[in-house]
C-alpha cells in the first residue's frame, strides 16, 4: 500500500505542474510526442482532432480491458456469482491470486479489473461471461465492429501478447479513442462504467468472506488535470506503456488514446504526452454549433418544372427546396479561427412529374475540405405531367369563361 502512495506522490510532484506552462498553440510535432501512435478525440463527434499514426494496428496491453468492462457491464448482473476456473487462476501477474473454485461477485471483480488492472479478474470475468476465453473473444471483436472499429482484433481479455492464425492482439489509437468514447457516452452502462474507473479505492471479500482484498486506482491522470474523467493504463513487452483518457471541461470532451509511450524506465512518458495533447485541444478549440450557421436563402430560389401542371396552359411551375434537417452532428469542436462553410447544391430544372418531398439537391456543410453535415433539399409540393386529360380541363375552362 505504502508503495501505491508514494508512486502517486512521485507521480504528482514531476507532473503536476500549472497547466498554462504546457499550453500549446500549434499542434504538438510527431518528435515532441514519446508515442509512436496517438489521437486526441473530440468525444461529443468523434471527429479526430490530432492523430500521430492514428490507424497503425499495435498491441495495446491492459488498455483492452476498457472494453471487457463494458461488456461485463452490459451482459451481466453485477450480484451474480463468478467461480474461478484453472485458466483464471494461472493468469500472470499482475492478478489478484484467486484460486480455482474460488467465487467472486462480478462488481467486485470489475473494480480489481479497472483498478489494478488484475489479469486473473479479466479472464474469470471472460469465462464467466463467454462461458470460454475464445466465446468472450468474439463478444469483443462483434462490439469492437458494432462501435465503429476499423483495425482492431482482441485475443485476450485482459490485453496480454497474443496471436492465433487470424493475426495478433492490437488496435490502433483511433479505435482505441472510439472505443473509450462509447464506454463514456454512449453506452446505456455509461454512468457504471464512469464510476468504476473513477473510484479512488474500493475493498471487497470473495463470496464466503474468507479472503479480503483492496484495490487503489493506478490511473494518475485523475489527479493531474481538472475534469479528468477516465482512463487505463497498459504495459507488456510488445505494447510498451499504452494509455487511453478523458477529460471534461467547459462543455468539451477530449479523450487522448496513446500505443507505444515508452519502455522501462519511461513510465511517466504517458502521462507527459497526455498533458500535452489535453492541454492542445483545450487552447485551441473552440464549440460551434451548426444550427447558428446562417442558411442564405437567396441560395433556394423555386425551381421550374419542365411540362408541369399550372393553373393555366403557358404558366411555368415551381418547386420550393425545402430543407429536411438530418439526424447528425449538431455541434463540434473547431479550431480557433477556422470558419464552417455552407455549399448547396439545387437542380436546375425538373422534369414532371414531381411528388412532394422528391430530392432536389442538398446543402454541404464543410470545415475546410472535411464534410461535416449534409441536408437534403426536396421538393415542398406534387406537381403534376401534363396530359391529354389536363389539357381538355384547361380548353373546357377557357370556353366556360365565353
């Protein structure tokens, strides 16, 4: 216990230092990170606002059981009962020293899994779950594609060096970034998940009460900077030190994801590269919600419809665009002093005939060449092709009026 304090004391001494004397203005260069591969997310979007070799697949250690958490969460009663198999028990160190037969509750075992880290918790939470360590594996892989990753495959539980003949245990930072965006935000087990991982310390029995344990929270980061959220850690002889973490401040979310940050003796490499691109996101974004963008209206004038109905023969017909407000992002995170833009698209003419609510073009939204947002235009009303029967109507009305 008495070594847990003094790393954190260690910890807060070297980098707690004022946050104004890391600010940056210009995005960090790739030599100033210790990282070979980190993003810094938007969490509210998901959009990324800094990458370093974002999409490179690399092993990412404990960083994984950010998502076996979430899924023990999501899939199981946090009272049930989980009994320790042999393959749990044989897990390396770091593990909490259960031993085979032995029954633990699940939420006490998701405190050891987030806390300490506990390499045995995961596997027996897996087991438990999964009924197998490979049956958990694809419960990983199915959520990890549900999420939205694109270079991602998760062997083990608890993120130690795997391979089988599909290919070995890694993710990149961006889906890493994404992953721990859906533990936050998004995920109805949200608010679990955030308490879990926050918990300074937690004491817990296996369920016959003959066996006491304490976990302490070894995520620094939750005291180095004001609105940290969350996070892992994670270190093997592949991975190197890993690190994904989020923070909250003044209506924004970042969540900074970090492979490869260091060997021994560069522990603290994470920590400072964290900081780093925190304190980047924090300076120089801004939020900007697209409903305050003005919509030029001169810019949706009535289009004509070619051989379209009118109340009299000759008279030329018009469409409104009308805009249809899609589902998407509302608001986002924008570089101080960089403008969204608007383009529209609208067709020249349309052909009758032309039912209500017919797509006629669209408006773009853009930040820089990034396409943010798309409305569809359509068209506010039915209008008609002319036919013979039309035409008789119009010629019976001409006379009727003689």
């Amino acid at each position: 216990m008495y070594k847990r304090v003094l790393s954190f004391l260690i910890a807060g001494i070297l980098f707690f230092q004022t946050e104004a004397e890391v600010f940056a203005s210009e995005p960090p260069k790739e030599t100033e990170l210790y990282a070979k591969s980190a993003v810094l997310m938007d969490a509210d979007s998901g959009r990324i606002l800094y990458e370093k070799n974002g999409t490179a697949a690399m092993a990412n250690a404990s960083t994984t059981k950010i998502l076996t958490c979430i899924l023990a969460l999501e899939n199981c009663d946090l009272d049930s009962e989980v009994e320790v198999t042999s393959l749990a028990a044989s897990q390396p160190k770091v593990h909490l020293g259960m031993h085979t037969g032995q029954k633990f509750y699940m939420k006490d075992l998701l405190y050891g899994l987030m806390l300490e880290s506990y390499n045995d918790c995961a596997m027996a939470i897996a087991e438990h779950i999964g009924g197998t360590k490979e049956g958990f594996a694809e419960m990983m892989n199915r959520k990890a594609e549900e999420i939205g990753c694109k270079d991602s495959y998760f062997i083990t539980p608890n993120g130690l060096d795997a391979k089988d003949e599909v290919g070995f245990h890694h993710t990149t930072a961006e889906d890493l970034a994404n992953i721990m965006r859906y533990c936050i935000m998004e995920s109805e087990k949200a608010e679990e998940f955030l308490s879990i991982t926050r918990a300074k310390q937690y004491s817990f029995t296996d369920v016959e009460g003959k066996s006491s344990y304490s976990c302490y929270n070894h995520n620094a980061f939750l005291e180095m900077m004001e609105g940290a959220l969350s996070g892992k850690t994670g270190f093997t002889g592949n991975a190197g030190y890993c690190y994904v973490g989020a923070l909250e401040r003044d209506g924004r979310t970042y969540i900074v994801a970090l492979l490869a940050c260091g060997w021994p003796n560069n522990k603290t490499y994470k920590w400072a590269d964290t900081k780093k691109l925190m304190n980047y996101g924090l300076e120089n974004f801004e939020k900007k919600s697209l409903k305050d963008i003005f919509i030029d209206k001169e810019h949706l004038k009535p289009v004509p419809v070619t051989e379209g109905q009118g109340e009299h023969i000759g008279e030329t017909v018009y469409v409104i665009p009308t805009v249809e407000q899609q589902e998407g992002i509302e608001e986002l995170l924008v570089e101080k002093g960089q403008e969204i833009t608007i383009s529209y698209q609208i067709a020249d003419k349309l052909q009758a005939p032309v039912e209500k609510g017919t797509y006629i073009g669209k408006i773009t939204y853009r930040l820089g060449e990034e396409i943010l947002k798309e409305c569809a235009l359509r068209a506010d009303r039915t209008v008609g092709k002319i036919d013979f029967e039309w035409c008789f109507g119009r010629v019976f009305e001409f006379f009727r009026l003689f």
